[in-house]
C-alpha cells in the first residue's frame, strides 16, 4: 500500500508491511496514559445533561515512512523519531545524543495499514454514533505527512488502501436499516476563512447558526443528500474532491489549500419495550400497552485539516501565501482553544476562528472526539514535527461528557396505538357477536323447554278433568238409583201399611233416617262433584286433588318455574358482563383519544368528580349501563345484590355503582332502596371488592343533597368511619376518603361528620400514604373548611374550627407544599378558609401555618388562591402584627 503526499494522487514513499509482521488490533478506547492525565472540565455546550458520560479525547499519531526526495536529501541522518508502539511511546531526538519521550493512546507506524488505523482510530466512534453520541475523527499535522491519505482516500484501484471516510460509512450503512432509518451527508471546506459547499459549487458562503439555549451550531445552507447505498456515497466523495482547493508547493505536489469537513447525520429508531398491564376491571380482558418508539439522532464529523506550513520550505507566495495565512491562523486558534480547555480557562477563545466554531462540540462538548496527528520522519522538519506532538499532548488533556440524543417517536406511537385500537374493537366485536349468538341459543333453548312443560302440563290437566268428569256422572247416577229405590221402597210400604193398616213407630223412624242419610250422602256427594270442578276449573296446585299424578304434575311445573328463573338471572349476569365489556371497550378508546380518565366513581376504580365523564356515545346512542337498566330492570339489579353467589353480588354491586355515576340515575337507585343496600352491604360483608364498589357506589351518590342527608340519616357516616378503620386497599381507602369528602361539601352536615367520626376517620387514612387517598383526604379537609368558614361569616357557627379540634392542623401544614398538585392545592384552599377567623389565628401561628400562608400569597400558581392569601393575611390584625414582629416582608 502506497502513502500518498497528496489527496488520493501519486505516492511518495512507502508504507507497505512486511510480509512477516503479525499487528495486533489494539482497541482505541482501552487505554489511558498514565502520563496523559484528563482533568475534569466543565461543557462549554449548552445541550449538556445530568446524564452525561465522561469521554476523554484520544490521540493516536501515526508516522510517515520517507519519500523518494528525502530519501535522497537524509541519506546520511537517522530519522528524527523512534517508535516503540508496543510501549505506546514515541522518541522524539533533539540531536545524536539528546531525546524526549511522548506516550499516545495509539502508535502507528510507517507500516500500519489503512484497516489497523480505521479500526484503532475511528471504529470506536463510529460505533458511538450508531448509539446515538456525536463523534468526530481529525487529523492534524504538517503538510505532506498523509492526513489526506488517511481520511479522505477512495481505493477506487486498491480497496485495502480506502481511508476513514469510505470504511466508516462502510459500518454504517451496514448497521442501519434503509426501511427506518436514515443516512445523509453534508461535504463541506473552509477557504480563507469561508464555508463553501463542494457539493454544491455556487454556494460558496454558508452562515454557521447557533442554537441560543444549547449553543449547538449547525450550517441549514449547506446541501444534505441522502445515502442509500455506499455507491452513492462514494460518487459523492469524488464530486467533493474535484471542488476541494489544491496547490502545488515545494512540500506537496498537490497540497490542500482548505479544511475538508464531512459531517454525516444520522438518524435511528429503537424500540423501549414495557411489561403488559392487565385491566383491574376485569381480568380476562388483556391489554398489552405497546413499546415506546424512540428517535436517536446523532452526527459524525470527518475533518481533514489542511497542513501547517512554513512559507520559507512551501515556497508560497502572492494568493498562496495568503491562503497560508488563512490555514495557520485557523490552526492556531484551534490550537488556543485546546489549550484554554486542557488548563480549564474561564475563557475559551471560540469565535477567533470559524473552525474552532464548528469543532466547539468535538472539543470540550458532547462528542466522542479521536485525533489522529500525522508526522513525518526527516530531521529538517524537526521542529514542525515537535510542534505537531505537542498538539496531541495537549489534547489527550480535553474531556469531554459524552451525551445520548433522543427523543419519542410520536407519530410512530400513534400509529400503533391506532392499530392496537382497531385489534381490540374487532375483538370486541367478535365476542359481541358470540355473546349474542349464545344468548339467543339459550333463550330459544329456554322457551322450547317452557313449551313442551306447558303442552304437557296441559295434556295432563285435560286427562284428569276426564276422569273427574266421568267419576262424578258415575257417582251422581249411583245416588239417583239410591234415591229412586228409596222413593220406591217408601211407596210400597205405604201401601203395605194401608192394606194391613198398621205402621209401627220404629220402623217409621228408621225410615226417616235412612231417607235423611241418603239426602246427606247426597249433599256430599254433590260437594265433592264441586270440589272437582273448581280443581279443574281453577288449574289449582294445592296438591289436595283425590289422584297423585296431579301433585306430580304442579311440582314439575314449579321446578320449571325455579329453573327458568335461574335462567333469567343467568342471562341477566350476561347482559351485564357485555355492556360491562362495552363500557371498558368505550374507555379505553376515550383513554387513548384524550389521554384522561373517567371522572366518577364506578366499579372499575375511576377517580371521583362531580361531573359525568361522556355518558352517552359518539352516535348519540344511549350508555351501555343505562340501556342493560332499561332491558333488565334497576329492581332486578338490586335484588342481585342479596344473592347468595358471591361473583353475581360483586358484579351486581359495580353495575349499580356504575349506575350511580350518573346523575340522573341517583335519584331511581335511592328510590328504589339502593342506597339502603349498598349500606347493608358494606355492613355485612368482608370482602374487600364488595366493600370497595360500595364505597364507590356511596361516593357517587353523596354527590346530591338529598342523598348525602339519607345517607347521613341512615348511619352512613359510622359505615364509613368503621370500613375506613377497618380497610388497609388504598383503592377501598380512596372510594371511601371520597365519599366522605364529598359529604364535607353539605354545610347541614358539619355537626353530624363530626359527632360521627366523619373527619377523624378521614384523617386516619393518611396512614395509607398512597398520593390518591391524600388527594381525597385533603379534597374533604377543603370542603369542610369551606362551609365551616362560610358557616362563621353567616353567624350560624362560632368558635375554631372542628378541624383543629380534632388535630387535623399539623398534617395540613406538612402537607401544605406537597409535591402532588391535587395536594397542595387543596390544603392551600384549607388554610386560607381557616385563617378567614380570628378565633383560628393564634393555633395557625404556633403550628407553623402563617410561614405557608405567606409562601401561598407570593408562589402559589393559581390566581384566586394566592388574592385569597394575600387577602386574608392583610384583614387579619393578628396575622398582621405577627408578620410586623417578624420582619416579613409581605
């Protein structure tokens, strides 16, 4: 492999391996010179973060093997360097007998190949910039010393000679993927102090932008060509090159005149996977909430520096001595630069020079930065080559805080919530659709059996009305015979008695009793007949019918009955799963449209709100809970709540406190003793579900007046206290902390909450700690203050507050900055209510209440509650006096 004095031209010299050398690929980022220290400096760069990783500056330098004139020329003189790179050190002679030793990150001799020094040098960021840092790889050094040949070089003829710039794009490209990821390319050269775009000639003078909070420059004139494959790159290179500026001088047939900057963006998507949640509602239902799609953009800046020269061995003069000038002055503001950074200077000279203004990231930023400093081994260019190792001595001492550069991926996010939404309103209907199919097959199943029941019953019946009908006409001629051979008998003795003219009086008697006999057998007779048909008649199943298979028939038929009730509570529980099904379907689709919650209390947990939360759907149609109550019945539903299956209790219980959710609703359920059962239930029963929906049921009734004073009325109050003593669920802790809060609102209720425990149970749950149950606790601390405080101005209270009666003080002012909104707000709410009366003011004082007063009149965010503050303070004299003994300035 030939080393190229000029930009991939004709060679001068030799760096070709020997065939028996055995390198071994050294990683760029493993060691840090002991004699190299890295001092910590703060980032000049404003898009600096707290999760920044540390990134020292790597110098590798790498020698040039003599060309044909110095060969000629230093015949007789040994080279002015001697390297030891398995020590990592370079041997700099002053003269025969005098050296000086310099240690690198890397030492790269004439025979190193292009591949050992991509791999050493720049693979490590290239790496980074797939990860997301900015990178930057520089090479530094005099002219003619090969930095042109090791960035810049194609390998159009020999690929093993390709330089930095071809094999880094090389890995990217094969790292990302053209379907979602993107690669573009910038090529840029500073002339005279000028940006020029090689891509685009005409634009020969791009403004530099700096961000004014990050600081980040960018160049939005300069051209962005997108990269697809890596011939397409390459034919970019060359188009470059034939614009770079180049001259011949004494040191380099072909020598670059300007500083070539490629700058590669590039942008990848990557995937932050989270755990599936499964839905409280119902734990059958499975949501798996989709990963979080994220956006690294990163950037790679190649510069190839233009050569330090002295004018006296260029030979530069007229423009090129002027484009000689330009090159140093740059250099040599970079070089101040680097100084200011390593010895951590208050002041780092970045705008001297549009270079440094380009480079402020790759030096004390966020990038990870490689240099790669080039040299030469005659000894007439002793003291340029001194003057380029102690530039990359002094820049092993630049840190800089590595930083990853991402942000989400809104619009892919949506996209496959939009996809997640539409699977599960399929699935949704496929299961409808099944639910349906299976209750019309049991309801046909129902009406089929409850007809064969009927037509046999009624079969059965006309049998045994046949039967009683001939049995009576059997009976009835028997007892006409009876009569008439009775009737037949008397005449002949009749005319027996005329003929021989004596009757005697016994046989007269019993006469008369057989004829009295047979008329009550008669009567009997004719009773019994009745009996039969009102049987018949009246379908009776009383079971006293003279045959069995009667009494056989009505138990039958009241076993139907039984199942078929069991039926219709069965389809009942179905109806209430679908639209139960129907609603966490509508729920999650408002979830995913608005990103915010329901607002009243239901079965599945929702937060508390005096307001319904989109109760009828898009098309205008009816809620689903109110529809199953129209189709089923609000009695049914309640009678639900006292079955003996504990799963058709809990479900009854969160249809009825979804039910109560909504305003119109209330009053029915309390009309037709729901409330009185939701009491009963959270009396009789353990189970934390039952208790917790009918907490929630509760708290959405209390909502309306007349239902907090039955609520009141009925012992509500003490169920509340003893389930909140009793319940350690922070989701039963806030159903019941929000039903009381909402009671708190009722200013007729403030003596009975307090006799019953209402605001000592309230407080009892901050135990729990959960932020939402101290959100209900400190909405109802609120409330309460409020009426007390509107109770005081109207003279129907006087006195301090219950609230301080019942210690509640000290936990409102600790809480009274708490970081949660919700919290803070209210308790702010809180103590400007309590501090409205005098009576109050001399406790706030001494707990500590005054200091959170005057925060609230000077930082709260909200408007109203700071005026109301600031306004309270300034009324009250004892406030007043006080804040003047003090010194608060208010």
């Amino acid at each position: 492999m030939a080393m190229a004095s000029s930009r991939n031209g004709a060679v001068r010299g030799s760096m070709r391996p020997s065939s028996g050398s055995n390198l071994r690929s050294s990683s760029f980022k493993s060691r840090i010179p002991s004699s190299a220290p890295a001092p910590r400096r703060s980032s000049t760069s404003a898009s600096l973060g707290d999760n920044g990783v540390p990134g020292r500056v790597r110098v590798a330098v790498r020698l040039r093997p003599r060309n044909a004139d110095e060969s000629v020329a230093d015949a007789d003189f040994a080279d002015c360097v001697e390297l030891q790179p398995e020590l990592k050190r370079l041997k700099l002679r002053k003269n025969n007998w005098d050296t000086e030793t310099y240690e690198f990150d890397e030492v790269l001799t004439e025979a190193a190949s292009q591949k050992r020094v991509y791999e050493v040098v720049a693979k490590p960021v290239v790496e980074s910039v797939l990860e997301g840092y900015n990178g930057t790889v520089m090479a530094y050094g005099q002219t003619g010393t090969g930095k042109t040949f090791t960035l810049g070089r194609l390998g159009d003829e020999d690929t093993a000679a390709r330089g930095i710039m071809v094999r880094s794009m090389e890995d990217i490209i094969a790292a990302t993927s053209l379907d979602t990821d993107s690669v573009s390319v910038s090529y840029l050269q500073l002339y005279m102090e000028t940006i020029q775009d090689l891509l685009d000639p005409s634009n020969d003078n791009i403004a530099i932008v700096e961000d004014p909070k990050t600081g980040d420059v960018s160049l939005p004139g300069a051209t962005h060509v997108e990269i697809r494959n890596q011939q397409n790159f390459l034919e970019l290179l060359q188009l470059g090159e034939t614009h770079r500026v180049a001259a011949n001088t004494k040191l380099n047939t072909e020598s670059s005149r300007s500083h070539a900057i490629l700058m590669v963006h590039v942008k990848r998507s990557v995937v932050d996977n989270e755990d599936p949640v499964s839905n409280e509602m119902d734990n059958s239902s499975h949501f798996v909430r989709p990963s979080k799609p994220l956006v690294r953009r990163s950037k790679l800046v190649l510069v190839d520096l233009a050569g330090s020269e002295r004018v006296h061995k260029s030979g530069s003069e007229g423009h090129m001595l002027e484009e000689a000038k330009s090159i140093n002055l740059s250099l040599s503001a970079l070089g101040k630069c680097i100084n200011a950074i390593a010895e951590n200077s208050p002041h780092v000279p970045l705008r001297d020079s549009k270079l440094t203004r380009l480079l402020r990231d790759s030096f004390g930023g966020t990038a990870r930065t490689s240099l790669i400093v080039t040299i030469g081994p005659s000894p007439r260019h002793r003291g340029e080559t001194t003057s380029t190792i102690l530039f990359g001595q002094r820049a092993m001492k630049v840190e800089n805080m590595l930083k990853i550069k991402e942000e989400f991926d809104y619009k892919s996010l949506s996209k496959k919530l939009e996809v997640q939404l539409d699977k599960v309103i399929a699935e949704n209907e496929r299961q409808l659709k099944a639910f349906d199919d299976d209750v019309e097959r049991i309801n046909r199943q129902a009406q089929n059996r409850i007809s064969e029941v009927e037509k046999s019953f009624a079969e059965a019946l006309e049998k045994e009305k046949l039967k009683c009908q001939m049995e009576y006409m059997e009976s009835v001629k028997k007892l006409e015979e009876k009569l008439i051979s009775s009737q037949r008998n008397h005449e002949n003795g009749k005319r027996n008695g005329e003929v021989n003219g004596v009757i005697t009086a016994s046989e007269f008697t019993r006469l008369k009793e057989s004829l009295e006999n047979e008329i009550r057998l008669r009567k009997t007779a004719e009773e019994e007949v009745s009996k039969v048909k009102s049987q018949s008649t009246l379908k009776t199943r009383s079971g006293e019918g003279e045959d069995a298979g009667i009494s056989r028939l009505q138990k039958l038929l009241e076993d139907e009955a039984l199942q078929k009730k069991k039926l219709e509570e069965e389809v009942t529980i179905l109806r209430s799963q679908l639209v139960q099904l129907t609603f966490e379907a509508d729920q999650m689709r408002r979830c995913l449209d608005r990103g915010a919650p329901g607002n009243s209390f239901s079965g599945t947990d929702s937060l508390p709100s005096r307001h319904s939360q989109a109760r009828e759907s898009v098309n205008g149609q009816k809620a689903p809970f109110a529809t199953l109550c129209e189709q089923v019945g609000l009695q049914k539903i309640l009678q639900l709540l006292e079955s003996d299956d504990a799963n058709i209790r809990i479900h009854a219980v969160k249809v009825v406190a979804n039910l109560a959710a909504e305003e119109a609703n209330q009053e029915k359920i309390v009309e037709a003793g729901g409330l009185t059962s939701l009491l009963m239930l959270l009396r009789s029963y353990e189970d934390e579900t039952v208790r917790r929906v009918a907490a929630g049921a509760l708290a959405n009734l209390a909502m309306n007046e007349v239902s907090q004073q039955l609520i009141v009325d009925q012992g509500g109050i003490s169920l509340l206290s003893l389930t909140a003593a009793d319940a350690e669920d922070p989701q039963t802790l806030r159903m019941v902390a929000g039903a009381i809060a909402n009671l708190c609102g009722n200013d007729k209720l403030q003596a009975r909450l307090w006799s019953d425990g209402g605001i000592k149970a309230l407080l009892g749950m901050v135990r729990c700690g959960h932020p939402d149950v101290l959100a209900q606790v400190a909405r109802g601390i609120a409330n309460f203050a409020k009426c007390e405080s509107r109770a005081t101005t109207q003279g129907v209270k006087s006195g301090r507050s219950l609230l301080i009666e019942d210690g509640a003080l000290p936990w409102i002012v600790q809480h009274a900055n708490d970081e949660a909104a919700p919290i803070r707000r209210h308790i702010e709410l809180a103590l400007c209510h309590l501090a409205q009366h005098e009576v109050n003011a001399k406790e706030m004082i001494s707990g500590g209440a005054l200091w959170e007063l005057v925060r609230i009149s000077k930082e709260c965010s909200r408007e109203d509650i700071r005026s109301l503050a600031h306004r309270t303070l300034s009324s009250s004299p004892v406030f007043r006096s006080e804040i003047r003994r003090l010194g608060i300035q208010f």
